[in-house]
C-alpha cells in the first residue's frame, strides 16, 4: 500500500512538472512566434528598400552614361567652338568700333587692292 502512495506521488509530481513544462514551452513557442513574425517583417522591409535602391542606382548610371556622353561632345567640339567665340568677339569688336565712328572704309579698299 505505501509503495502504491508513493508511485501516485511520483506520477502526480510527474504529471505537474510535464505540465508545467507544457506550459512554458507554450510561452517560449508564443514568442519565438512573434520574433519570427518581427523578423520576416523586417527582411520584407529591406528587400523592398533593397528594391528601391537597385532602382536608384540604374537611374544614377544612366545619369553619369548620359553625362559621359555630353562631355565627350564637348571635348570633340571644343576646338571649333573656341574658334567660332573667337570670330564672334572679334565681329563685336568692329561692331563696337563701326558705332563709336571708325571707318573701315579705306581698310576694306586696301586689302581689295592687294588682292588686285
């Protein structure tokens, strides 16, 4: 009869331990539930930024392509570019002198002359 008490002591003490181990496995299941969630959000997060700044970067190399493509041309042109300012401001000079009261006049004769 004592060995009999004793084992439905032990089962019972048994049956309160696995149940409270039930118990704060359920807890602990509860939160990594919830960290898992928390996570999974986050890495969504980062994909979609992610996302966004591949986007950016194509949009940024197309920038510096199409700016790469100016500055060759103006390195191709600069040279007749320099030469036509330098035309132009030489006309604006004469302009400038035509309207102040010099006469090209006898200039104009003289090189026509030469030619003769």
């Amino acid at each position: 009869e004592t060995s009999e008490k004793d084992a439905q002591q032990d089962y019972e003490a048994s049956m309160q331990d696995c149940a409270e181990k039930r118990s704060a496995d359920s807890k602990a299941l509860a939160g990594q539930t919830s960290a898992k969630a928390d996570l999974e959000a986050s890495v969504e997060a980062h994909k979609e930024g992610h996302a966004m700044n591949q986007k950016e970067l194509s949009a940024n190399g197309a920038y510096i392509a199409s700016l790469h493509a100016e500055c060759d041309w103006l390195l191709q042109y600069f040279e007749t570019r320099k030469e036509a300012r330098a035309s132009e401001v030489d006309s604006l000079d004469k302009a400038k002198a035509v309207l102040s009261g010099a006469d090209f006049s006898l200039v104009q004769k003289k090189a026509l002359r030469g030619r003769a």
